[in-house]
C-alpha cells in the first residue's frame, strides 16, 4: 500500500514537533534535597544496566495519539527506581512511561567514590505510524 505525500509530510512534522516538545520540556530537576544530585538526562542513560521500553496504548494507537512525554524520575544508591513524578505531556501515553520505568535499573550514581540517590528528567517521544 502506498502512502499519499501528505501522510508522510504529517508524520514528518508531528515527529519533529515531539522533538520541540521534548526539548523544551526536558530540563534537570532541580535537586531541592542536599541528598539527591541532580543529573542530566544523557549521564543518567549512560547509568542504565536494564530497561523496559514503555508500551504504546492501544487507545493512543487506534487514535493516532502521539507526542512526548517527560517523567522526573529519582534513583536510589542501589540503582533502582525510588518514585516517578512530574510527568509532562499526553495523558493516555504518561501510564505507560510511568509503568515501564519503575522496571528501569542504574549503575549507582558515584560521588567521591560513594553512591549517592539521583534525580533526572528521562523523555520518551510516541511516534504515529500507520
């Protein structure tokens, strides 16, 4: 089957609006706890030994729903996932993000050799695609 010029100029365009949007929603927390460092989204990605990757909803698929969603997420010294909090962006995508990241495991974040908790900002972009 083929794709009409306008379907692929709109998932061009829908894929590049979610980029924007998870640029200017994705900013380091802030780390209002002196025991929690505040890292960057890529330091954090690099820290990751196991993953899940968010399912897209079957509602967000058959509605053609799509977009980013930015989660702030903090990390224990153990490396796992302490809570999930701030999520920005669709709703119906937002229980998926948060149900797969509470799956997620880190290296420990080391801070003169010690582990120490982490707070980060992770974006995930649903893209549509027929």
């Amino acid at each position: 089957m083929r794709r009409s010029i306008g379907h692929h100029f709109l998932a061009r365009h829908l894929t590049l609006l979610a980029t924007i949007t998870v640029l200017a929603l994705a900013q380091t927390p802030p780390a209002a706890n002196p025991n929690i460092v505040a890292v960057a989204e890529s330091t954090a990605r690099n820290l990751i030994k196991h993953k899940v990757d968010p399912e897209y909803p079957a509602t967000a698929r058959q509605f053609h729903m799509g977009g980013a969603v930015v989660a702030s997420v903090t990390i224990g010294t153990d490396g796992k996932v302490e809570s999930v909090a701030e999520i920005k962006g669709n709703q119906i995508l937002q229980g998926s993000v948060r149900s797969a990241l509470q799956k997620w495991v880190f290296s420990p974040y080391l801070r003169d050799g010690k582990a120490v908790r982490m707070r980060t900002t992770l974006s995930f972009v649903f893209v549509v695609r027929s």
